[in-house]
C-alpha cells in the first residue's frame, strides 16, 4: 500500500465548504486521524493527502481540500491551492451538510462536470439534518449518485465505499500501458539507463522500475544496460530485440548504436502515451519549429528535486532548444503541483515524463494549453525533435508518427 506510486493511484478530491466535515469524513474512510480536525472553520489550510487500499479498486490516494468559501489574502491562497487539486482529480467528492447546498457547491458542481470528473454528492452531518427532495430530484435528473454519511458516527461510510467503486472512470481502469503492448509475448526488450551524476545512489528512476514491471507482466523479458555497452550487447545476441528504450538524455549515442531495423524511443516519449495524450503532445512539439529568439518557454517537473550540473530540465533541454533555435530564449521553471494560471507570455510548455505526477493532471495541462493556444510538448519528445531524431523515435507508435509527418509535408509546401 505504501509504495505503491502516487502516479498509478486512483485520486480521489474532497472539496466543500469549510466545516462541512470533509477532514473527518477523510479520518473515518481512512479509519486514521489523517486531517487536524477542530469546530474553528478553516482548519485544513493546504490539501492533505493520504495513500490506502481501497478494495476492490486497490491504491487510492484521497485528497482532504481547505475550504473553498475562505476569506482575505490567505483564504486566496488557501483556494488556489484548492483549486490545483481539481487538476489530479479523477473522482470528486462534494462534502456539504444537509440543507446548505447553495453557490459553493454549485461551483464545484460546475468545475468538476466540466472536466468530465465522476462525481458524488455527501450529505455529512445526517444526524442534525437531512437534505431536500427538491435537490435530490434534481440530483437524480443529474444522474449523480449522493450519499448521506454522519462521519463522526460511523454512518453511511458504506454506502460512500460502493459508490466511490461504482465512480471509477473507465480512462482510469483502461488506462494505456508503459511498453506492453508494444512488445509480444517471449519477446526482449532492452532497456538502456544511463549511471550519471543524476542517477540515485544504489537503484533506479521511478520510470525505469515502472517499465520493467510492465515488461514482465506482459510475459517479455527485459536486458539492462548503459548507453556505452549497448552496441556490444546488441552484437551477442542472437536475435535483435523486438524495442530500444533509452533514457531521452542517451538519445544519439543510442540511435547511433541500435541497427535501423530495431524499434527505438525512449521512456520519456512511453511516459507521454501513458500519462498523457500522445498525439496531442507530438503536434504540441511541432511548434519548436515556430519559435524564435526571445520567446518563452515553461518547463514543468512534476518532482521537486535538488537540480545539480547538467540537470536535465534546467540546463539540457535549455541548451538542446537554443541550440535549435539558434538564439536565446527564456525559461521559466515549475514543480511539482504549481502551473500558471497565464499562460498567454509562453510560446511553449514543455512537461516532463510526470513519472511521480497521475494522468489526469497531465491531460488537465493539455486541455489548459489548448485553451490557450500554447503548445505543450514533454521531455522526451522535445529533446528527440530539437536534436532531428523524432521520427525514429515515434516508430513504434504510427498514429502518432503520422502527425508528426503530416506537419513536415505541411511545413515543405
């Protein structure tokens, strides 16, 4: 339950007014004192979150929110954080006592519904109250589902456990794999992982473990190597591998290596289809081609690291994208949760593989983007396209090697 990646679980947001209950309703269903609980309004000041097993769906992560009715300066920042959490929600809870259902729940009605989130309505405190036949038919016309729960008594929890298992979006159960798919059965795979100064001491990257896992458990079997002994390690096979998967870094010297008949990307670009869209973030790349000295490039990393020398983020991708354009541009870095809520001054968004982040927050950025008519690329995708390799690395996806050839017939006529 506890290792288990925050990335691969089921998020589950709570939000409501402040002291509706939404801290103790989280403490019953987790059956710990997970959130400060008090009778003081706003006592939740920054989302909290909290990992368990939740059978039959497996590893959740649920989400207690401040309260989105907060007042002054800190009760700003209070709900801007809040609303972050709408991003990474793949199930939303509207927590509100009985008879108080007004403006607030509304608008996350309204927030949630409009980015197709499953959601369930908890009358809490069902002791004092109960909620209005009016808006439970309107509810009910609604089609959504609504639970009275008395958090403090053990009530109802039951009932919110079934209907949470009922809520679970198919994109969630459905999601696409890592590498699975790509690789039959009894087939090898080699997995080239660079040891350098980035690398953590005595294991592997999230991404990389995530990879082999998935590669077993589609019955293939895997061979890991640096980047310096990949060619003699491709020469004492007897067979090529059915996949090349480098870490994007290693990019030329592996393309240089693997023979032009062997499948070749990276887990970066494996990272964009499985907690993202990839063709949206191929045609997203695309624009590198459009940028000029002086623009504005985003870069997100969804871990908050230390960046030491030659970082990945704030020193490669940089240099790869000047080099391309042939002239200065500026770069603004986030972490972690933080996206900005302007992004009309970038002329680019560049994510990372988002290893440590889950898929709806990444297709909530996409979706962001689109709105604003900035193209968002990934990592892997960006360093492939600004170092002319792109093509070979959208090989083992067509649909999405597609677009990327569609824009170089457009851009030659």
């Amino acid at each position: 339950m506890q290792t288990a990646p925050k990335g691969f679980r089921l998020h589950i947001g709570l939000f409501g007014r402040r002291n509706v209950g939404k801290s103790s309703l989280l403490n019953a269903l987790t059956r710990q004192a997970v959130s400060i609980v008090s009778d003081v309004a706003g006592t939740t000041t920054d989302p909290v979150d909290k990992a368990m097993e939740l059978q039959p769906i497996g590893p959740v992560l649920f989400i207690d929110t401040a309260g989105i009715d907060d007042v002054g300066a800190l009760g700003e920042m209070r709900i801007r954080r809040t609303r972050q959490v709408f991003d990474r929600t793949d199930v939303g809870l509207i927590v509100t006592a009985a008879g108080e259902w007004g403006v607030f729940e509304e608008t996350i009605l309204e927030e949630l519904r409009s980015r197709k989130v499953p959601v369930i309505v908890v009358f809490n405190k069902s002791d004092a109250a109960r909620p209005e036949a009016a808006l439970l038919d309107r509810l009910k016309g609604l089609k959504l589902p609504w639970v009275c729960t008395w958090a403090t008594g053990g009530e109802g929890l039951a009932d919110l456990r079934e209907a949470l298992v009922r809520a679970v979006p198919d994109e969630f159960i459905k999601a696409p794999p890592i590498v699975g798919d790509l690789v039959p059965p009894g087939e090898l795979v080699v997995l080239v992982v660079p040891i350098d100064k980035e690398a953590p001491k005595g294991r592997l990257i999230l991404p990389q473990v995530q990879t082999i896992r998935d590669i077993l458990d589609s019955d293939a079997y895997c061979m890991v190597v640096k980047e310096r002994e990949l060619r003699d390690a491709l020469a004492r096979l007897k067979s090529p591998p059915a996949l090349v998967v480098t870490d994007s870094q290693a990019f030329l010297e592996v393309a240089a290596a693997t023979p032009d008949n062997v499948p070749l990307t990276s887990f970066s670009i494996l990272f964009a289809r499985t907690k993202g869209d990839l063709n949206q973030l191929v045609r997203g790349t695309m624009a590198i081609d459009r940028l000029q000295p002086g623009d504005h490039v985003l870069i997100c990393e969804s871990c908050t690291h230390h960046p030491i020398e030659e970082d990945i983020g704030r020193e490669k991708i940089p240099r790869w994208l000047r080099d391309y354009v042939g002239g200065r541009l500026e770069f603004t870095h986030v972490q972690g949760h933080d996206f900005p809520d302007d992004l009309s001054p970038y002329r680019l968004v560049v994510q990372c593989g988002a290893c440590m982040g889950n898929r709806r927050e990444v297709l909530s950025r996409i979706v962001r983007c689109r709105q604003a008519g900035v193209p968002i690329s990934n990592y892997g995708l960006t360093i492939a396209f600004s170092l002319g390799i792109l093509p070979r690395a959208l090989g083992p996806f067509p649909d999405a090697l597609e677009a990327c050839r569609q824009h170089s017939r457009h851009a030659a006529a």
